[in-house]
C-alpha cells in the first residue's frame, strides 16, 4: 500500500453519518467522547493508511486505533510509579456494585469448595484453597476505582501482592499476558507488567471484611492502575500466556489495555 496524501482521500457521500454512526457504537463512553471530539474521516484515514468508505471498514480502522492506544499505553506505562491512595476517611461509603447483570443476581460462590484453578505457562499448577491464600503476606490499600460507565470511588482492598504469588507459583514473568476467568461468565485479561505491579492485588478483603460477594467473593484483581472492567471479580481459574486473551467487554469493542 502506497502512502496516503491528504489530497488521495475519497469522502463518500454519507460518510460523516457513517463515521458518526460507527463511533456511537464504541462501548466506553471516554473513548467515545474522545474519538468525537478528534476524529474525521480524513484523520481516521491518515492514522489507518487507508480511507475507510464503509461502515464495516470504519470499523475495521476504529479498532487498529485501539490496538495502536493498547501499544501506546504500554510503552507509557511506568511499573513502578504508584497510583494515588487516599486516607480511610475518604472511602465512598456505600461503595457501588456493577456487573453486566443487577445486585440481585450477584454470583455466590462457596469458599470452603472454591479452588483457584491455575494453567498455561505456570511450573506449580497445583490448586489454591481460600485458606492457602490467607497464609500468603497480605498488603491493603485505599484506591480510586474508575468505571467507564462515569463514576469512581474510592474503596479499601487487602489482599497478596500479585506479583508475589506469581513468583510464588513459578509464572514465566516474560510471558505477554495473565487471563482470568470468573464464576458468572465474565473474563479479562492484562499485560505482565501490570500484573506486577506493586500495587496490583488478589483482593480477599474490602474495608477490612471477608470480600463480600457483590464485591467479588472470594477473591478478584484490584488494581488502581487500571479500569474497573479489568477488575476481575469471583475469580475461579488464572492462566499465562503469550495468546491474547481477549475480555468480555474487550471483545465488544472497549480498549483491552484500559490504563486509568
Ligand atoms: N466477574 C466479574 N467481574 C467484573 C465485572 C463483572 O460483571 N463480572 N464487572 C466489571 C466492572 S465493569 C466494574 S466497574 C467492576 C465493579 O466492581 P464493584 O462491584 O466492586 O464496584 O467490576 C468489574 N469486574
Ligand atoms: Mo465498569
């Protein structure tokens, strides 16, 4: 493909409604807001290499932006700078549930059966009871949550430093990618170096309590360094990777890095 010049760019008739049309389906609404207020068809080609003159290719180019802002974010990211924490007495109280279902069908799992199931490239695959996890060194921490859907909340998470129990369980730390599955049928996954990042969590605790179940019984990854859909609740079963996972609101369409 030969390199596009401003004056190559073919608009089609309709394509500012086309383009209008493909970004309102973008799910996450910053991202939505964003590509509004600085994308025109023009652009979108010039970052692309190629004019996109329908739907399906708006689409197309819409998602090699986001993969461009995954490689972007990462390179941007610093491990080891810490994002905010914040004194107890700011804790949002109550603090907000979501789910892609309501409160009433948060999932109840049962913590004396539970094992967290553990595969790929990982030497000590062995199962962890609930138990095994509160003998490990625990950590707490005072966090901003940010939802895409437009609130945020600072919430208190404890729990071991993920980056100990990867270490602990022998994960290849060169791999590219940890994938979390959960008890409803939620799934995501992250980058290594987010996954050991000092202050990313395996949350058993809230506010000092057992993690209740709206909140994610019996375990999820906190991380404030990234958005709360890459917060997996009720996780059931971690795995390393150098196959990129995907996630349930990643497949859809949202950024997969989802930095904060
Ligand atoms: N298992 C599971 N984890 C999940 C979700 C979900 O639907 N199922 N929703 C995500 C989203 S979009 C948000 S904002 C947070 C909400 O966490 P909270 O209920 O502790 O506020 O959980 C994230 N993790
Ligand atoms: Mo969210």
């Amino acid at each position: 493909m030969t390199p596009i010049r401003p004056r190559d760019i073919v608009i089609p008739e309709d394509g500012a409604a086309m383009l209008a049309d493909a970004i309102k389906r973008v799910a996450q609404p910053s991202r939505r807001a964003f590509l509004q207020r600085t994308l025109t068809l023009g652009g979108l080609g010039l970052l692309t290499g190629c004019t996109p003159t329908s739907e399906e290719s708006i689409e197309r180019a819409l998602a090699a932006v986001s993969r461009f802002n995954d490689r972007a974010q990462a390179l941007l990211f610093d491990p080891t700078r810490l994002a905010p924490t914040y004194p107890d007495s700011m804790i949002t109280r109550p603090f907000p549930f979501n789910a892609y279902y309501g409160e009433d069908e948060v999932r109840v799992v049962d913590g004396d059966a539970w094992r967290l199931e553990l595969s790929g490239l990982i030497a000590d695959r062995r199962p962890w009871t609930l138990d095994a996890l509160r003998a490990l060194p625990q950590q707490s921490q005072v966090t901003r949550h940010i939802c895409v859907e437009g609130w945020s909340a600072i919430g208190k998470w404890g729990g071991v430093p993920f980056s100990h129990f990867l270490r602990r369980v022998g994960a290849d730390l060169s791999a590219k990618y940890v994938g979390f599955k959960c008890a409803d049928d939620y799934f995501t996954s992250i980058d290594m170096a987010t996954a050991l990042h000092p202050q990313t969590l395996m949350a058993l605790t809230y506010d000092g309590q057992t993690l209740p179940p709206r909140y994610g019984y019996p375990m999820k990854l906190r991380m404030p360094t990234k958005l709360g859909y890459k917060n997996p609740k009720h996780i059931q079963a971690i795995f390393v990777t150098n196959t990129y996972p995907g996630g349930y609101w990643e497949d859809q369409g949202y950024n997969w890095f989802g930095g904060s």
